[in-house]
C-alpha cells in the first residue's frame, strides 16, 4: 500500500509538469485577438472562466472530500480535455466562451483535491512534515512545464499561432489517463453526508476559527497575479514585442516562480513568516506602478519579479491552510480559497479590460495597484487583531 501510495507523489509532479504545458498560455491574448476579439471581450471569456469557479469551487471541493480526490481530479481532466476542444477547434467568441465554461468546470474538479491528494500522501507516508518542502517541488515541476511551453508555444506561433492551441489540446490526453492511476487517499467518513455537514463545515472553519477565515481572505491577492498575466501580454504587444519573445519572457517568467516556490520554505525561514506575508502584496504594488509610469522595454524583466511572488504564495499560502484544516474539510477549504481568488478576478477583470481598451494597459495596471493596495490594507490589519501578524 505505502509503494502505492508513494507513487500519487511523483505522479502528481509529472501531472503538474504537463498540466502547466499551457502552450496557449503564452499567446492567449494575441490568438484571441486575432478571432476578433477585443481586450474586454478576452477578460469577458476569462471571467466566465472564472464564474464557473465561483459556482463550482466549494460543491467541486465537497464532492472531493464525500466521493473521493481521485473521481474528482479525473472529471477535471475530462473537462479540461473539452474545453480546449472549443479553443483548438473553434473561432466563434461565444464557441470560446463556452470552451471557458468548461475549461473553468476542469479547474474546479482539480483544485483542492490535487492539494488533499498530496497532503494525504504525505499523512500515509508519516511525512506530513514535508509538505511545504513536497508542495514546492510540484509547482517547480509545472513551472518547468510553463517553460518549455512557453519556448516552444513563441516558436509554434511565429509560424502559425493556431498551433500552440492544438498542442495544448493534445498535452491534456496523457493528464487524463495518468489520473486514472492515481491511488485514492480519501478516509472513509462513517458521518451521513447532509447539507448540514456542509454547512457545519463553513461554520466551524470560517465562523469560528478568525485566523483562518482572514487567512484565506488574505490569499485573494492571488487573484491579482491572474489579472497581471492577460494585463502582461497586452503591455508587451503595446511596446512591440514579438510573438517570439513572447514565448522566451514567459519562459523566463515560469523559470523564475519555479525556483521562488521549490525554494519557497526556505525563503519564508530567512525572512521571517510575518514579513513574507507583507511583503508579497507591497513588492507587487510597488512593480505595478513603474508598469504604469514607464513604457519601456527595460522594465519587463520585472514580470519575473511579480511572478516569483506568485511562486512563493503557493507553498506559504497552502501549508498555513493544509495546517489548520483536517481531512474531513480539507479540500473544501482549499477549494473556497481558489473560490475567492477567482472572484476577485470576476469582479475585476472586465473592468480593468475596459480600462484597457477605452484609456490604455499603463491606466489598468496603475488602476490595479491601487486596488491591491487597499485590500491588502485591510486583510493585513485585520491579520494583526487575529494575531497572525
């Protein structure tokens, strides 16, 4: 059992890895913009993408915790397989919406029970201490994914850029038969599954326990890193960068928050744990309004900056969560955390797309500095009263 077991570890790595196999990732903005689409419209089909998260997030994260983490990482990929369908076969904007829809419906399945998974292999294994350390290397692995997607994605679209959309579709064919060999590490719960339990759930976790319900509050800011990524590809495309270079800033990008998160435990015990928790919003404040003073192509190795911040969150953020959770609710949890990072897209998103199409990207990113500001205020304020900070 416990070489089975084992072996959910290293496959969650290659799952990973071909997972952040974006290809499309790296030219989202310009394939889109070339169907027709303008920059509104591109963050339209990104918040349905996001909406669809936001309705499915907690039920996808409860339905990980009742059937199994298994079950629920394989309709994921099922998902996510027909989603990029939509993108790789169709040019129509409400055929790509669509595609978002199920692209997001993927996303839900597969966020909380891949990290419940990979926790609960660790439980298994008596190395439950290692998460931090483990949940690091995974998101190296999928940034070494968004690496070679990225080089290899600028080079497929300075020849045509529908093709990094049709490799994108085909990496998800391997992902899918790799989840059918994953071995469930879900506990079987004797309690009868009700709303009640659901809801004793939200209550316990949220109502009762303050330093949780802020912390996961404060992980919003995650939410902002999406929105810089489609904010990214337009400023690029304003300072005429090519297709090419794309791919290798990316490239660049990926490497960057790869090695920010493997070494992420690290950093956090360098600095501090209560620095780390500040820092990460003020630095990206900080890069944001140099983007909206400065358009110049000097300052774009200061992606690597924001996306390393990226990176760092996930082991930081996840192990505070994973700690303070207990098998029963732990994909829940971790599920309402990507709920409201994507609701903080939702609501932001088609409106920083307006700013961008109406005024210009310099406005949104400077407009969206300002937003990160003033909600960072708040969750760290309210991180002290609790005595997380």
């Amino acid at each position: 059992m416990s070489s089975t077991i084992k072996s959910n570890i290293w496959k969650m790595y290659v799952g990973t890895f071909l997972n952040e196999l974006m290809f499309l990732a790296a030219i989202v903005v310009p394939f889109l913009s070339s169907l027709g689409l303008s920059m509104q419209q591109i963050l339209i089909t990104e918040s349905i993408f996001a909406t669809t998260i936001f309705i499915l997030e907690i039920p996808s994260g409860y339905f990980a915790d009742r059937i199994g983490r298994k079950p629920s990482l394989i309709l994921g990929t099922i998902g996510w397989m027909i989603g990029m369908a939509f993108y790789a076969f169709s040019g129509d904007f409400l055929l790509i919406c669509l595609g978002a829809f199920f692209w997001g419906i993927g996303t839900s399945f597969n966020s909380g029970a891949n990290e419940a998974m990979l926790y609960e292999s660790l439980q298994h294994l008596n190395r439950e201490h290692e998460y931090k350390k483990v949940q690091g290397n995974v998101f190296f692995y999928g940034r070494i994914g968004a690496v070679i997607g990225g080089l290899c994605a600028g080079l497929m679209a300075s020849i045509n850029i529908s093709i990094p959309v049709y490799a994108t579709f085909f990496s998800c064919v391997p992902l899918f038969f790799l989840s059918l060999t994953l071995k469930e590490t879900r506990h079987e719960i004797e309690e009868k599954e009700t709303w009640n339990h659901f809801k004793r759930i939200f209550r316990e976790s949220f109502l009762h326990n303050k330093q949780l319900r802020y912390f996961i509050l404060f992980t919003s800011v995650s939410g902002f890193f999406t929105i810089e990524f489609w904010l990214a590809q337009k400023y690029w495309e304003f300072l005429n960068v090519s297709f090419f270079y794309f791919g290798l800033i990316v490239a660049g990008m990926s490497i960057c928050s790869a090695f920010v998160g493997k070494y992420g435990k690290e950093i956090e015990e360098f600095i501090g744990e209560k620095f780390s928790l500040i820092i990460i919003p003020l630095i990206a404040f900080v890069v944001w309004i140099i983007f909206a003073s400065v358009g110049a192509v000097w300052v774009i190795p200061l992606f690597f900056i924001t996306t390393g911040l990226r990176g760092f969150t996930v082991p930081i953020f996840n192990d505070f969560i994973q700690k303070h959770s207990t098998a029963d609710r732990r994909a829940t949890i971790m599920s309402v955390k990507v709920l409201l990072n994507r609701m903080v897209f939702l609501i932001c998103a088609p409106f920083l797309g307006w700013i961008t199409d109406v005024y210009s990207v310099q406005t949104a990113f400077l407009i969206m500095a300002g937003m990160l500001f003033g909600f960072s205020m708040i969750m760290i304020f309210c991180l002290r009263k609790v005595g997380v900070l």
